[in-house]
C-alpha cells in the first residue's frame, strides 16, 4: 500500500500570541511596543474575562499585574486553564507589588502549578527574558501535541486498515466460495455413469468458475506488483474499440445474469492509443463488470467512447447504487468497498477500481468517478493520449501445431494438476510423459527416463523444485535438460530463485495452452 500521509497543523498566530492586562492604557501601550521591539505579538485585554475568551482561541502565555488578578472573573479564568487539554499547561506570568508578597499572588500559585512572579518595579530585559522563557515552553507544549495528533491519526489508519483487512479477508472468503460450491455440485453429479449432456454441463460449469478463481487471484497479484512498481507493461498502437470489444466480451456473462440494459456507443473512425492491450481490456472490464455489480437487474449500464481534443475519453455509465461525495475518490484505494454491509451479494474484492487507476496512470491517462449520491447511479470516465493511427495485429485462434515428440517428465505434488497436464501433453502432442509427485521421485523418474524437458512444481515434498533442479544439472547427463519452473510463486524474487537454481525459464501457473507449446519447442541455451 501506499505511505499513509498524516497532516498535522503547525501553531497558529493566535496560539504564539502573549495576552496582556494592565492597569491602564499607557501600561498597556508600553507592554505592547516591549514586546513588539522583543518580535512578540500581544494581544491586550481590557480584563481577566476577556482574557478567559481569548484562552480559547489561542495563546503563547498570559502577562497580568496583581491587580488584575483581584478584578471579577478571575475563579472563570482559573476554571478554564484548569479544564485545558492534558498536554496544555498555558505559562502566567504576574507582576506583583513591591514588598511583601501578595496572599492572593501566593493563593493563584498554589492553584496553577505554571505561575512565575515577578516583583515590580521589573527590568525590560528580565521580563522579556522571562516571556520568551515562557513562549518556549509554550511551543514544547504544541511539539507534544502534534506528536499526540500524530499518534492518533496513526492509530486511526490502523484501526481503518485493520477494518479495511478484516473486511476484506471476509469477502475474499465468500468470493472464492462462490466458485467453489458450484465446482462441488458438479463434481458430486459426475459419476461414472454420466450421461454426456451432464458431463458437458459440468465440464463448462466447472471451466468458468475456475476461470472466475483465476481471475481473482491474477487481480491480488497485479494490485501487488503495481503497489511495489513491479509490472510491466507492453505498449503498443491499440485500437480502442478492438480493446473494448474484448472487455465486453469478457464483462457479457455478468451483465446477461443481471438482465440489465446494455448500450454501446462507438466513434465512426478507428482511434488508436499507446497502450497496453491486455491492460486496456481490463480497465474496461473492470469497470463494466463494476457497473454492472452495482446496478440491480433491469437496471442500465451504458459504455461510451469518443475523442476529445487529443484524447480519447471512455466512459462507463450506470442507474446503480450511486457513490456518496466523501467515496469518490476513497473508491480507488485498494480493497476500499462501498458499503460494509453483511449483504454480499454485490461480490468483489474492492481492488477492481484501484487496478484501474493504477493501470490507467501507467499508460499516461486519468481516471475519475461522477455520482449525484447514493441512489443515483454513477460514471467512471478515463482518458488516453490518441496516437497517429497504425492497423491492428491480426489474431488467429489457436490449435496445436505438430511438434517432434520429447520425453518430458512433470513433478508436481497436485496429482490432479499433475495429471490433467500430462493428458494435455499426450493429447495435443503426443510426447512421452512420465510423472512425480516429490521430489526424490523425481530424480529418480529424471535418471530413469532422461528427459528432454522437465517441468517442475517448487513447493515440493521432500526436496523443493529448487533443490531438484540443482541436482539435475550437477549431473552431466542432465546438462542439456530443458528445465522449467511451473509454480504458484510469481514474485520477481522466485524467478531469480528459479534462475540461479539452474531453471531455464520460469512460468506461473496457470499457464496457457500457447506458452506451454512454445516452451515445449525450445532447446536449452547453455549461459555463460
């Protein structure tokens, strides 16, 4: 996450200010010129009372005669100095008469612990001494009140924070408990004896839900990378309509479930960005898929793209839920959600909309969030730089291509994972596969079956695929052993882990059909 900026006000004009009570006007005058010619502000009050409303406003200290202090009002300002906040202890400072000292003097510093007596008649430099003495005082006093402010404005963030985690761990759990069930329910009716219409139901049912897992999952890891500036991205000429089209495409399923109307506004001509293709689907998925979270079924969610002024401007409209003022710009905070409520039907995350301000800063845009209030729908609008037109790249669908046959041996501890991709790897391409499930045994199947490419779990038992893999290449028979990572761990860490453990390259599952095939057409390059 982002460094949590705390604002802490620095002492007001007010709060350096020395209130003055003299006996009369020339006294008043003279303590005001001493201070001013001392780079002192005083403020002077006409009696005790009125230095009792300027307390309240602010002060550095408080300069009265003995005099003053027998004048009505006194008992209200003892009782305000004594109400003052636990780091506040305002400096008085008393001229009193000359001989023997004062009882009510004595009385007020018995009551109030911060009292310094001056006898008069008093020299310019002692009491200018003694009130610059007392302003430093005073300025100690507000350095421990910025640090209290500053102590609560953190444990404030924490408290959020940990509000922020508790509700997100919680709505984590249901999200992926949502895909969960129906994956049960599906595996509980595929019995041996399945009819075909089931298995095909099951089989589709059972693909998107985990595709709906996947999906989470690569969110939490892209909103980590961008947090530590750890993604990359690759920037192209993109048309814009070709990134939308794949985002509705993906956003279809949802806006279908809700029933909701759907409207697409397009330019005529073709307008091209510098983005990155995959990162602008799903900007644009996000947000639709958003939308339509937030607007009840029958309800209309409205996408609209055109150019303005050397930008493109994208805007996702809904007659939704609405977002209260105070939201609008604490939406795009991760895992920020809109309402805490125990009803969890709206789904996600809260990181949607932090991937799409992240997302959208990367590739040069803005992005900001319209809403009358709760109740009456809202609108996201981002904005791109257009760039001089260039034709899009075509895209084919892809279908496994003839390959030579290789022995490749798959370690994992999943048997399922283990199991479905050796099928794919008999299946589409005929290669010889043996398999492990820790990792002694796969040393063992490696040295019994001599493979042309392996493709190691890391969090193995026994030996991790780390330790496997620095075994196979001390070995010289394993020297031109093709051997791949294929884990859960995506850090930029672990890669440099796999790297330096002898890997050849380093892949996250799940990985695609595509990177799998052309990892399998690859012959070891031997470094340095």
């Amino acid at each position: 996450m982002n460094a949590v900026e705390f604002s802490i006000a620095p002492p007001t004009s007010d709060e350096e200010r020395i209130l003055v009570v003299a006996p009369t006007d020339k006294d008043a005058a003279l303590c005001r010129t001493i201070l001013r010619d001392a780079g002192m502000s005083a403020m002077v009050c006409s009696d005790v009372r009125s230095v009792c409303d300027e307390v309240k406003i602010g002060a550095g200290a408080a300069l009265l005669t003995e005099e003053a202090i027998m004048l009505p009002g006194i008992d209200a300002l003892i009782a305000e100095l004594q109400a003052q906040p636990a780091w506040s202890d305002l400096p008085m400072i008393v001229l009193t008469r000359e001989g023997a000292d004062s009882e009510l003097a004595l009385g007020l510093l018995r009551t109030l612990a911060n009292v310094t007596l001056l006898e008069r008649p008093v020299r310019v430099s002692t009491l200018v001494s003694a009130l610059q003495s007392a302003l430093r005082a005073r300025r100690r006093q507000y350095q421990i009140r910025a640090h209290i402010e500053h102590n609560e404005q953190v444990a404030e963030s924490l408290k959020r924070e940990a509000q922020q985690k508790d509700e997100f761990l919680a709505m984590l759990a249901h999200e992926l408990r949502n895909p969960l069930a129906p994956i049960m329910n599906a595996l509980e009716l595929w019995t041996p004896d399945v009819d075909v219409e089931t298995a095909r139901w099951a089989n589709t049912l059972m693909k998107r839900q985990v595709n709906h897992i996947v999906h989470l999952v690569d969110d939490l890891m892209d909103i980590s990378r961008i947090m530590r500036g750890r993604i990359q991205l690759q920037l192209e000429s993109v048309e814009i309509a070709s990134a939308i089209h794949h985002a509705i495409d993906e956003a279809k399923p949802i806006l279908t479930t809700q029933q909701q109307h759907f409207t697409l506004s397009l330019p005529s001509e073709p307008i091209y960005v510098m983005a990155d293709e995959h990162r602008l689907s799903q900007i644009v998925s996000n947000l639709l898929t958003n939308a339509a979270k937030y607007t009840n079924p029958g309800g209309k969610v409205e996408l609209k793209a055109e150019r303005c002024d050397g930008f493109v401007e994208v805007s996702v409209c809904d007659t939704g839920i609405g977002i209260a003022p105070e939201m609008l710009e604490r939406i795009f905070e991760p895992f920020a959600q809109i309402s805490a409520s125990l009803d969890r039907s709206r789904g996600g995350l809260g990181i949607g909309l932090a991937l799409v301000r992240r997302l959208v800063e990367m590739q040069g845009g803005t992005v900001k969030a319209r809403s009358e209030g709760p109740g009456s729908g809202s609108e996201f609008v981002f904005r791109l730089p257009v760039v001089v037109q260039k034709p899009p790249k075509p895209t084919h669908a892809w279908t496994p291509t003839s390959m030579p046959t290789r022995r490749v041996l798959v370690v994992d501890d999943n048997l399922a994972a283990a199991i479905t991709l050796g099928k794919m790897l008999t299946q589409f391409w005929g290669h010889e596969v043996a398999m492990a499930h820790d990792g002694p045994a796969a040393i063992e199947k490696a040295i019994a079956q001599r493979p042309d490419v392996a493709l190691l779990d890391i969090g193995l038992p026994g030996l991790s695929g780390y330790e496997v893999a620095q075994r196979l290449r001390a070995m010289p028979e394993f020297a031109d052993t093709l051997l791949i990572a294929l884990t859960g761990y995506g850090q930029d860490e672990d890669r440099r882990h796999s790297l330096e453990a002898g890997f050849d390259d380093h892949l996250v599952k799940p990985v695609s059909v595509t990177m799998l095939e052309d990892v399998l057409r690859r012959e070891r390059v031997h470094r340095g």
